[in-house]
C-alpha cells in the first residue's frame, strides 16, 4: 500500500481525531485529521474508502507534536487507523488507533483481534424534551450496575434486548428502578475495552470491562445485535437513547470510568494506540525509564503530563455534551492526581481544570480515592466538588454487624458502637477538614469488585476458583460472617440469621447521612456464590437472576421500605439540610434514654444506642435505635428532660416504622410514648417516627 504525499489543502492541529473540515480550499468530503505524535517523525493515516479499498496519506503538517492533514474520501463510518511512513506496516495488521476515536471496529483474525478506529460524525440525534433531572447530592441514592448483567437474565424483557443498553431502558426495567427508589444509575465501564490476554487461554473474557481502548468509544458488545449490524452511529443512538429514556424517568446516569491506565498493558505487549504515538508522555516512567505502574495494570497514564489532562477532560466533556451523562466515578482516582514527584494533590491540574470547565459544571464527580501506590489512600481528601467512595464507612459497618458478631458468637470481644456512629452521621471528621460535608460521603458496604451483600453473610473466606488463578485473586480481608456455615444451608436458623445481618447491614446504609450506593441484586440477596472477583465472569454466576424465592422477595420489600423512610423523611427537611450545621441535628441518647457519655462512646461493651437526628426548621425527627449486642435491650425513649438538656422541644410519642427484627414486623406501627420503654431485639436496628 503506498502513501500519498501531495500537497494538502490547510490543516488544523485541533480538535484531536477526525472532524469535517470546513477550510474553504477543501472538498465536500474532507476532514480534518490530527493525532498527537511527538515521536513519530512521520505519520499516515491508513483508511478504506468507498469504494472499500484501501488508501493511505502521510499527515503532512507538524504543530506541538500533532501531525494533522485535510483528507478526502474518509467518510463516516469509515475504519481508518495511523501508522509512520518509514516503518514498514506489520505482520498482525495491527496500525495504532485515534486515542479520540468515536467508534472501534474488531476484525477476527487467524492470529487474534484486530482493531480499527472508525469515523463518526458528531451529533443528529433527537433529545427531543429530554434534560438532566439535576438530582440533589442529598436526595441521590446510587445503583451500580452492569449493563449486560442487569437484564440478561429478565423474563419481562424481550429476548433481543436482554443485556444491552435498550434493555436497561426498557420500562420493565425502569418501573423497577424507581418501585425500588432509587435516583441515579452508575453504569461499569461502557468505553470501549477489550480482555487481558492471560483471560483468552481460560476460556474467560473482561466482564466488568476496566481495560480501556477508546475513551470516546461505546462499547459495541451492550448494544443489540440490530445496532451492530446497522453500524457504530446506531450503536451511538442505541446508547443515547438508554440516556433520554431514564432521564425522562428522572433517573440519571454515571458512568465509571478508567483514565488511570489502558488496555495497553505492560510494555511487553504490543502497541495499540498510545504507546506507538506518544510512549513518553502518555505513560508515567520511573528514574530508571521503566513504567511507574500505580494501578496494577502494567502501565498507568501520566497526568503530569498537559496531554493526559487534556484527553481525560475531552472524553468528560463529549460524553456529557454529546451523550448527556450526569456524572462519572474515576476508577484508582487518585493516580490522575498525583503530579510530577507522583505524589497526590487535591490541587492538581487535572481537578483543578474539570472544576473549571463550564461542560462539567453540575456534573457529579465522583473519585474510587485510592490506588496502590505509596499515599494512596486519600479518602476524603478530594477537593470540593467531588464526592468520595467512602471505604471507612464500608469497614466499619461490616465490622460492627459481621466481624463482632462472629467474635461475641464465640464468647469473644467487640467494638463499641462509636465508630458506627460515625458513619450514621456521614463521617463529617473525614470531610471537613477537605472543606466538604457529609454529603461528599459515598456510602456503600459492597460494590461489583468483592463481596455481594448475601455472600457477607454467608462466606468467611472467598470462592474464586472459577477464575482460573487457583483462588490466588482477590482480597482476603473481606470482614465477613458466615453465621456458623459455609456456604447454603437449610439450616433455619442460619438463614435467619443471615436474613437478619443482610436487613442490618442495608438499614445502615440507607439510613445514614451521605449518598448511599447499592450494588445490583444486593436488594433481593444475589450471591456470587463466594466469589468475590467475579471480572472475568460474563455468565450466570455475575449476571443478576430475577426468579425470587421469598427471601428475596422479603429483602427487597425491606429496601424498598428503607428507602420510602429516607425520601419521606428528606422531604420534610429544608433545602440545606444536612448540609449546613444550622439546617441539622444529632443528638446521641443511651439505653436509659439520657445523653450518652464519653465513657460509653469508649467502652467496647457499649453497643446500644439512640439517634435523633432532624432540623430545627423541619417538620418531621427521626430516631434510629442500634443494638448490636447478642441480648434483647430494653431501651428508654427520650424523656422530655434529656431533650431540653439537649435544646430539644419536647416530643410526646414515637410511632416505630421499621424493625429489622424477623418477628417484629406486626409492631410497625406501635407508638411509644416519651419517657416510656420499648424493647429493641438483639442484633437489631429499629426506626420510629417523631
């Protein structure tokens, strides 16, 4: 294939990728092409024209690294790639892709995939009337989902939508989402990615998706097989048109997404985009040369680098205004933020810029703020305007209703209810000090990588045999129960209990300060069956099952019930609740219903407790009642002294609207009067009514 090098009309080094040209001296069918390159002495770009043969052109001009050159005959949706002239093209027919490629196209070959770039014009889509739904931060409760898992397994779907970004958009699916309650669903990867090649030999594939290829890129694989054959813009519209559809349920979409590394790998494996057009300033190396590798992926992206700033803010930028997505969890956020020394700052230009940016004003920011290399865990240490995955708050909870509670099982020690308490109030200590408050706290107890909140209680140890890495993968330190057994078991009174800790567990995530995120299935008890790194498991074992037996049913009546007491009770409150520390109060009362002492915050014998929390401006308290301890306690509600001691008004009865308690639940209802006593069962959590 020889390459053209006529002159070429003018060319322009920006936007990045390949955009129609509107240089007066060009054709009709000319674009714009330009792709950072600094080492590279020449670049040309291969593509098919339509006629379906292939052409190629050297990218004539060369400004700040970008080779850029007008080009007829590349039409939309069209593959085209880039190679440098004076390197002969390889054996794999592999050439390096557009880092701002708007689809990749994959080509099965004898000697594996090959991938193309394709071209796709911005824009024609109808959004009609469809807008944002702007959801509060306070009024937000997050569902993490996979596309594919979420409705592969769906009786209600039609097959040929099961598993794809049309079937999540379906309105089975949304009258579930908001039956449940949920505000915003935080989607796994859907830029597009490929599967590490150790994963191809087990038989496996990348089923959460988290090895980017193309960050502007949907990934064709969730799309129905109707929009794969019509071409990468129905694949685009298929997408938008999943975003339209929730928007105008109300419900918003956060996309997780990967910029700390690529698909790429460690440098042994073969260039696919960034490392055969800019290796030095794409890829973060140590003094030595070597890759710096903060991720655990083989390679990490160099934000210290202006072009790695700007590629990252350029991908959040056309999802949001050309997809319309509400927001983005940075997966490993931490490594785009550590500098030039490789140190974190809550100051780097990356965060500085995307607080900055008009396109992503509004947006929900939301950092995973930790990865592997030294400080890297800096939870709650993100600047304002972002919000933080809160793994403190995950620790502790399943500390306090799992680790304790195998310990006092076998006649041994627990922790006090202090730190519990803590993270009912929203870790206000951990947010302050970043200028944040307590709705910056992304609480969860499980996301898609470890545990399901049903394997919590019913595993010790992980089961991950299936991934091929003899049980090697994943984390050990999982803080779970598994109630005396593991595994099933038709041991009743096992499954009661395990029943009871699963309420436990999402009672305190839903009824804390901060945005809760559950994780799918989690509502009705999925299991993984012990597998707490289920990535490379695209089958039933990850996908959801919606056959519920009455355990399920029971459990997802419970979420749907916590989740009507938090919108009822956030509904009552003002607008800077809780925000605002004079919009909001907590008040802590013991068993015998006085103010709790320091000695009982610190004694670990101390798991029992009352929170009233509200505002002074609201029209509706609640109280939460914790007992984590193995007996019945017979508490106290607040008299009317201990709440003028507290600068309360008096309160003369409480009305219980949800237990925990298996056997409890024909007491919701009840009304309680200030000053008299109720009993909260053992292992339990009670919520009334002020």
């Amino acid at each position: 294939m020889s390459v053209s090098l006529e002159l070429s009309p003018p060319s322009s080094e920006f936007p990045l990728g390949v955009h129609r040209s509107h240089a007066r001296t060009t054709a009709a069918d000319s674009v714009n092409v330009a792709v950072y390159a600094p080492g590279v002495s020449a670049l040309a770009v291969h593509y098919q024209g339509r006629d379906g043969a292939w052409h190629s052109k050297a990218l004539a001009d060369y400004t700040h690294g970008v080779h850029h050159g007008v080009v007829e005959g590349l039409a939309d949706s069209v593959r085209y790639a880039f190679w440098p002239v004076e390197t002969a093209l390889p054996d794999t027919s592999q050439l390096l892709l557009d880092p701002y490629a708007r689809a990749i196209d994959t080509v099965d070959t004898e000697s594996g995939p090959v991938y193309w770039s394709v071209y796709v014009e911005d824009g024609g889509f109808d959004w009609g009337t469809s807008a944002p739904p702007r959801t509060h931060w306070r009024d937000t409760v997050v569902y993490e989902a996979h596309v594919k898992g979420l409705t592969q397994l769906h009786p209600d779907i039609p097959a040929d939508l099961r598993g794809t970004y049309a079937g999540l958009a379906h309105p089975v699916m949304i009258r579930y989402l908001k039956e449940l309650g949920v505000t915003a669903v935080e989607l796994l990867p859907v830029h597009f990615h490929i599967d590490e090649p150790h994963l191809g030999p087990l038989g496996l594939t990348n089923y959460w998706g988290y090895n980017t290829l193309g960050y502007f890129a949907p990934h064709p694989g969730y799309a129905t097989e109707a929009a794969r054959a019509t071409g990468p813009r129905a694949v685009q519209d298929e997408f938008k048109g999943m975003v339209k559809l929730l928007h105008e349920a109300g419900l918003e979409v956060i996309l997780d997404v990967v910029y700390n590394h690529t698909a790429e790998g460690p440098p042994d494996l073969p260039a696919l985009s960034w490392r055969g057009l800019a290796e030095q300033q794409y890829y973060r190396h140590g003094d030595h040369g070597r890759y710096l590798d903060t991720t655990g992926c083989g390679n990490t992206l160099n934000f210290a680098h202006p072009r790695v700033v700007a590629l990252a803010l350029d991908s959040l930028r056309y999802w949001v205004e050309e997809f319309h997505i509400d927001g983005f969890r940075f997966d490993l956020a931490v490594s785009m933020a550590r500098d030039e020394t490789n140190t974190f700052t809550p100051r780097h230009p990356f965060l500085v810029a995307a607080g900055a940016d008009r396109a992503l004003r509004g947006v929900k920011m939301i950092a995973e703020p930790w990865d592997i290399g030294m400080g890297g865990w800096q939870t709650g240490n993100f600047p304002q305007g972002w919000a933080d995955w809160n793994d403190r708050f995950r620790d502790t909870v399943r500390d306090f209703w799992l680790t304790d509670q195998a310990s006092l099982a076998v006649g041994g020690g627990a922790g006090s209810v202090a730190r519990l308490a803590g993270c009912l109030s929203g870790s206000t200590d951990l947010f302050a000090p970043s200028g944040r408050t307590s709705v910056a706290s992304i609480n969860l107890i499980t996301a898609h990588d470890g545990f399901t909140l049903a394997d919590l209680t019913s595993y010790s140890r992980k089961h991950n045999e299936n991934n091929g890495e003899q049980n090697r993968d994943g984390h050990n330190d999982n803080r779970s129960y598994n109630h005396g057994m593991e595994g099933p078991t038709d041991q009743e009174a096992i499954s009661a209990a395990r029943s009871q800790t699963a309420r436990n567990l999402m009672a305190t995530l839903l009824l804390s300060l901060g945005v809760p995120m559950l994780t799918a299935g989690d509502e009705f008890g999925r299991s993984q069956r012990g597998n707490n790194n289920a990535y490379c498991q695209d089958n039933e074992l990850a996908w959801l099952h919606w056959d519920h037996d009455d355990d399920a049913r029971h459990l997802l009546e419970h979420t749907r019930s916590l989740l009507r007491i938090r919108r009822e009770f956030l509904a009552h409150q003002p607008h800077g609740y809780p925000a605002r520390d004079d919009s909001s109060y907590l008040h802590w009362f013991n068993p015998a219903g006085t103010a709790m002492t320091q000695e009982q915050w610190t004694d670990p014998g101390s798991r029992t407790v009352q929170l009233l929390l509200g505002s002074p401006d609201g029209v509706l308290d609640g109280l939460v009642v914790i007992n984590g301890s193995m007996d019945d306690a017979r508490i106290t509600l607040p008299a009317r002294t201990a709440l003028e001691d507290s600068g309360l008004p008096s309160i003369k009865r409480f009305e219980l609207r949800y237990t925990t308690a298996g056997d409890q639940d024909r007491r919701r209802g009840a009304r309680v009067g200030s000053g008299e006593t109720d009993v909260v069962p053992a292992n339990s959590i009670s919520v009334y009514r002020v």
